[in-house]
C-alpha cells in the first residue's frame, strides 16, 4: 500500500502511490465499511483531483451508493455539505498543504463525524488489501450539487459588522478562494495569489511555516489593512496577522475568537494542551467553560461532542465550531475575527497586547530513538510539579509548564515550554531539550 494510510487521513505521491487503481478500491472500501446510501465528494484544484474523483466515484457507485458531486471546494464546505445534505459519508480529495505530486482523501462518516486511524482507516486499509467487495444487485447514480450559496449564507449568518473591513488575504494559490466566496463581499478582500494552481508556484500552502507568511505581512502594512489572513491548500487552517504585519500565535487566535462567542453568552471551549495559559483565563474572564483537550482534530472533535462545546481551537490554526457540525470553518474565523474587531473598536493588536503575557518557546522537535525511556526519566525528574496525561507528559508549575508528547506520525518528540518570564523559559527549555538530547 505504499503507506498511505495515515493516522488522520489516506495520503500518497501521484501516481505511484495513490492512482486511480488504488481510488476506485477505497471508494468500494469506504462504502462497505459504513453502509453508505449516500456519499458527498469533493477536491481540491490539483490537476490529478479529478481523474482521481472519477475513479473514487467509480468504486462508491460499483458498490450500490449515490455520489453526490460537489466539485471543487475546500475542507470545511465538504463539512458542512455532509450535514446539510444529509449524507452517510463524504470523502474530500486533497493533499492540504503538501507538494504538488502530493493528493489524499479525508473521510467522514454521518454528520461529518472524521474517519481516523483508529476509528476506520486501519479497517478501509484492511478491505482494499483483500480486495472482496459486498456483491450489490444495482449500482448507484452520480448528481452534482453547488453547496457554495448555501455555506455563503450560513457563514454570513454569522457577520455583526457595522463596516467593511480592509483584509489582505492570502489564497496560495489553493482553496481558501471557495472557503471565503460567499461572505467576500462583506470585506474590502485584497487578494494574494489567487488564481488556482495545484503546482503552488507561488510558495508552500502551510501558513504554519512563518516564512510563507512574509508576503502577507509586508502587504498589511503597506495597505494599511485590518488585519491579514493566509489560508492552507485546503483552507482548513489559516494564519492571521494583525494591521502591523505581526503574527497572531494561533493559541491566542483561540482566545479572540472565544471573546466574540462568549460575548453572545456563557458556553464550554476547548483548546488544546499546548495552548498558552492566557487562552484559558481569558476563556473563563469572558465568562466561558475552558476545558483542556489532546491534540489532533479527531480527539478534539469527539471531546467537542461529549461536552457540548461550541468551539475549540488548535496550535496548528484549525478551528473547530459545532455549528459547522462540529469541524473546521475559516470562513466563520475570519467572520468572529471581524466582528470582535466592530465591536470593540479596537485595532488586532490591541486585542491580541493583553494577552501575550506569557513567554512560549512554540514547539519544538526532537528526532529520537527511545521515546519511552525519555517520557519516563521526564516523569521522574519533574514529579515534584502537577503532572498529568492527557497527551504525552504535562507538568504544571507556579511560574512554568511544559508538555512533551510523541508525534503520531514520525520518531519524534514535540516539547512546549511556557514561563512568566522570558528567562525562566529559557532556562527550563534547554534543561529540558539537554535532557531529550542525552538519551538515545
């Protein structure tokens, strides 16, 4: 199988690992393994997206289900044309952020409820290697439908704004086009790089990678924008600047959203264990329920069920909201970013200055071989603080704390260390960091 399927999604190079071959099987697997009825597909704008959906669609209508055909759009659109439309599943083809030889499917059940390793991938991997399908007496028809007006409409449902707001935005060439189509004329939009190219000739779609953000940045300042925002390939994460060009962090991002939420009224959010302390007291000031959830969007949007949140945010720029049936809308993000700012009168950097009170040292990898031995002696050496394990090894002190967590994915290990002073942080950064580093 060449490894495409990943702990989140099903993700391989073109063709030699993910074909159409390799599409048509996991259309079949996909379909037995939920029952599907009736299955929404989507994709991104890279130039094989297409043949790959016809054979995906092949291989769910061969096994007796109805494709409905939204053609291209991002993400979170897939998200919310499951729900709306009633569906047993959706698959959207992309690869997100990764190069252009690079496409994948995402998969949902019912409600958009995400297919994980855990919870599905492991068992559609196991059908396409044995490769028997459930024998159907009729095979299902494929319709197109344009969800584009109605998540337009949704997403202005949201908009208190009293002006239009100046944004740079960012499109990387990719899907945050379509995430932003119905509410863009609320906005004065100044668009970067938008004309859909899935070879991203202008530069890598992962606004987590800083440098992708320059351009934005410089933009913002030279327009004399509100703020800036820089989508993913697949528009469900995004990066925001403020009208000087800086970066918001996006844990902080999590608390200005929180504040346009809760400013409706009291609600339970989540945000993730890595988020700085600040996210947590501004949630609760605000007059919110701040609980603390484990990285990764399938976790997280179990966690958003169980408790009835209505949002959560993650330190990689995805936001979560229920009224997208739980799962991301940057649409909506940008929307509550906008409305925070009409509402207070007040510039994003002057919302966001409160809350860097605290010194992060943002995450960082450690390639290791032992990552067992390591998270033990860390548990030892540091059992004098709160300790907890939600994800990994947490440890909270009264002027620090830091997580250290094993990827999902790769050898490696992922320290945040956050202090009340710069120098403190520091300090237990590299003791921590020394500490990983002599252990192989």
């Amino acid at each position: 199988m060449g490894g495409i399927f990943k702990a989140y999604d099903i993700r391989g190079i073109y063709p030699e690992q993910l074909n159409e071959e390799m599409a048509e099987k996991i259309g079949r697997a996909f379909t037995d393994f939920i029952g599907a009825k009736k299955v929404v597909i989507g994709r991104d704008m890279r130039p094989h997206s297409k043949p790959i959906f016809e054979a995906l669609a092949k291989g769910v209508t061969g096994q007796g289900a109805d494709v409905i055909d939204i053609g291209m759009c991002s993400t979170p659109m897939s998200y919310y044309a499951n729900g709306k439309l009633g569906a047993d599943g959706s698959i959207i083809i992309t690869a997100s952020h990764n190069h252009a030889e690079w496409n994948g499917f995402k998969l949902c059940g019912a409600q958009a409820v995400p297919i994980s390793g855990a919870t599905g991938i492991a068992d559609i991997e196991k059908l396409v290697q044995d490769g028997k399908w459930k024998q159907v007496e009729k095979k299902g028809k494929i319709t197109k439908y344009d969800i584009s007006g109605e998540y337009g409409e949704h997403l202005r449902g949201f908009a208190r704004l009293d002006r239009k707001l100046k944004v740079v935005v960012d499109f990387a060439n990719a899907m945050g086009s379509f995430e932003i189509a119905g509410i863009r004329n609320l906005f004065e939009i100044i668009p970067l790089y938008e004309e859909l190219d899935g070879n991203f000739p202008s530069h890598e779609a992962n606004p987590l990678k800083t440098e992708t953000l320059d351009v934005l940045r410089e933009k913002v300042r030279e327009c004399g924008a509100d703020f800036g925002a820089g989508f993913d390939g697949d528009a469900d994460r995004c990066g925001f600047v403020d009208e000087k060009g800086e970066i918001i962090p996006m844990d902080i991002f999590t608390a200005l959203i929180a504040q346009d939420i809760l400013s409706r009224g009291p609600a339970t959010i989540l945000y993730d264990l890595r988020s700085s302390w600040a996210v947590k007291e501004c949630i609760e000031k605000n007059g919110g329920k701040a609980i603390m959830s484990r990285v990764g969007h399938a976790f997280i949007k179990a966690q958003m069920r169980e408790c009835g949140a209505v949002f959560a945010g993650e330190l990689s720029g995805h936001y979560y909201f229920r009224e997208n049936y739980t799962t991301e809308s940057q649409g909506m993000a940008f929307i509550m970013l906008a409305n925070l700012i009409c509402k207070t009168g007040k510039k994003v950097s002057g919302l966001v200055a409160p809350l860097k009170k605290y010194f992060s040292s943002g995450e960082i990898n450690s390639k290791v071989s032992d990552i067992k031995t390591i998270l033990k002696n860390i548990k030892e050496k540091y059992s004098d603080g709160r300790q907890f394990e939600l994800d990994g090894i947490s440890v909270e002190y009264p002027d620090w704390w830091f997580n250290v967590r094993a990827s999902n994915t790769e050898p490696l290990l992922r320290l945040i260390v956050e202090a009340k002073s710069e120098e403190k942080m520091i300090r237990e950064k590299d003791e921590l960091l020394k500490l990983i580093a002599n252990i192989h």
